[in-house]
C-alpha cells in the first residue's frame, strides 16, 4: 500500500512538473537561460521526488483522516447524513453553473470552478446539516409520499432529562426497542451530570457518575443513537425551563422521571415520557376482590396497620396487619389507589375477612 501511494504520487508530482515547464515555457521567462528539454526534465524530476517525499505523510494523513471521518459517519444520524448530501450536491450544481462564464478567462478560467465547487460545496452541506427537515418535507409535499432514510427525525427525537439518566432505567427501556428516534443530550444537561459528579457531597458523587456511566453504555451500544447536542440558552437560567424550550424548538419529546418537570412540560403543551409512568402502567393489575400472599415487614401510619410489598415495589396497606410483622399471609385485595407517585394496596388479612 505505501509504494503503490508513493508511485502515485510521483506520478502525479512529474505530471505537475511536466505542467508547469510546459506553463514556463509558453511565458518564456527562461527561454534564455535553459533549454526547454532540460526545463521539462528538471520540472519532471523535481515533481517526482516531491510526490515520493510526500508518500509516508501522506498516507499517514489518509489512515488517520479516514478513521476519524468513518467514525464521525457512523455515528451521525442518517437524516442528517442524507441532508448534508443533499445540500452538498445542490452547491456543486449551483457552482458549475456560475463558473460557465468564467471558463474563457486566460489561466485562471480552469481554476475558478474548482474554487466555486469548494466554497458552494462546503456552504451547501453546511445549510444541508442545518435544514434536513425542511428538504423532508418539500420531498413529502411533492407526492412522493414521507421519505424514509432509516434514520429519524427531530420530530421523534428524545430529549433526556438528568433525573431520568441518574435513574438508569433508560438504557433498559432503549434496549428493548420501546423508545423510537435519536436520544439527545444537551450540552446544559451533561453539563450539570459533571457538575453533580464533581460534587463533595459522596451520594450527589455517586449519583453524577452513575448517570455517566449510563450515558456512556448507552451511547456505545448499537440499538440507539446518542446525540450530544451543543445549544444553550444564555437568557435563561433554569435547567428545566431550557428543556421546554429546547422541546419546542426542536418538536422533540422530554424523557424524564420528575413529577414537577412533567407537569411544566403539560403546561407549555409539550410532549413528555415519564419513566415511573411507564413503571406504573406495565406493573400486573391487581382488582379488589383478588387474594394476594405478602410478607408484612413494618408498621403503617394508621394504628394496626401493616405494610408490605410486592416484587414490583408497590406498597401494600394491611389493615389490621400489624400483629402479622414478619410473617407471610394471605391477604384480600380491598381498593386500589392509582397516584401520580405510584399506586398503593390497601387489603385485609384473610382471618379477618373470615371473621367478618
């Protein structure tokens, strides 16, 4: 591999040197002082040890620059990769068609496309980057129906919370297919997960890390796409109110577990994925009148009263179960409380219930 590059690019750096006594030559500035064989020669050799001198560096440069642009792509979603394409192709076109006239200018004539391809190239891909949802759209309204790149849009991207991230419950959730569309990141959000894993406090430590931790098992697994999303709010101060912003901005959903965000975000009419709803609505339901056997573990707040738990974590209020601490009975299901922090079990023991 490093000689065939080598030979190329000696090829390459004598056709260059070729090119350039031909160019010489024309202008005669040194028609008299060297013959005009013994220029091209000098040019050609010259050319020639360039290219082999530039062979190592150069290949270097492509196994780097190749790595970095292969990873850089796999990593990029496919709605974007397609919009910057699309935008990248629409400046070549602009570019050729404004260098037309500019063919027939002596010397410069040949170069000035090539400059138009580079400068409308890179603008357009810029542009491609930034309005992908704009070219989905004019592609969907033309009637050839939504177009489906593999990839997904802004419209269904997930907006992670830090509570929902310190929760680690979503790399599970990801896992299993459930949650659809790129999961973003916000500079602010990992931000404040540094701040909290730079925390004295042992517990706020513990919390920052683990929800890095998650992001980062997240974000090398296949299944999902992670993106870290560099835009901030200067003009607002609160983490929470960005979010909505950022939401609204972007038509995305906020991915979180904390009751009061999910509430701020209903307010302002955006769409919000609570974690502990999602807990709560996949727990086995459970109807009064159903016979349950639990382990009673400790007092409840009323006088007699006995809590215990299923394997779920939902709480179950035995009443008249305090005598039972520490032993397993059955219980009948009395009333079912839903809340927005959980549901709750109220039951009688079985005895009871015989007794009466």
């Amino acid at each position: 591999m490093v000689i065939f590059v080598r030979i190329v690019l000696a090829a390459l750096g004598a056709f260059l040197g070729y090119s350039g006594a031909h160019f010489v030559m024309q202008t005669n500035v040194m028609a008299g002082f060297i013959h005009g064989s013994y220029l091209t020669g000098l040019f050609v050799f010259g050319g020639a040890l360039i290219g082999l001198a530039l062979g190592l560096p150069v290949l270097r440069g492509m196994k780097n620059g190749s790595g970095k642009v292969v990873h850089a792509l796999i990593k990029l979603p496919t709605s974007e990769l397609v919009g910057g394409i699309i935008g990248l192709v629409i400046g070549w076109i602009v570019a050729l068609i404004i260098s037309l006239p500019f063919l027939r200018i002596p010397i410069v004539g040949d170069y000035l496309p090539v400059l138009f391809g580079l400068l409308l190239g890179y603008l357009g891909l810029v542009v491609g980057l930034r309005k992908k949802e704009d070219f989905f759209q004019v592609f969907s309204r033309s009637g050839q129906g939504r177009l489906d790149y593999g990839g997904n849009s802004e419209a269904s991207s997930k907006i992670l919370d830090t509570s929902v991230i310190i929760d680690g419950r979503i790399a599970d959730i990801t896992k299993s297919g459930f949650l659809e569309g790129d999961l973003i990141v916000p500079g602010f959000i990992l931000e404040e997960l540094q701040h909290i894993a730079d925390s004295s406090d042992v517990l706020k430590r513990n919390r920052g890390r683990r929800g890095l931790d998650i992001l980062n098992k997240i974000q090398k697994e296949p299944y999902s796409t992670v993106r870290i999303l560099e835009k901030d709010y200067d003009d607002i101060s609160e983490v929470d109110t960005k979010l909505v912003k950022l939401a609204k901005d972007m038509g995305g959903k906020v991915v979180t577990n904390d009751y009061n965000l999910n509430k701020v975000c209903e307010l302002h009419g955006v769409a919000v994925l609570n974690i502990n709803e999602l807990a709560n609505s996949v727990k086995p339901v459970v109807l009064p009148g159903e016979e349950l056997r639990v382990h009673v573990i400790k007092d409840g707040k009323e006088q007699g009263q006995g809590v215990a738990y299923l394997d779920d974590g939902t709480m179950i209020v035995v009443d008249g179960g305090r005598r039972y601490i520490g032993q397993t009975v059955g219980v009948l299901v009395t009333s079912v409380l839903q809340t927005a922090a959980g549901r709750m079990i109220f039951a009688k023991p079985k005895s009871i219930e015989r007794a009466l």
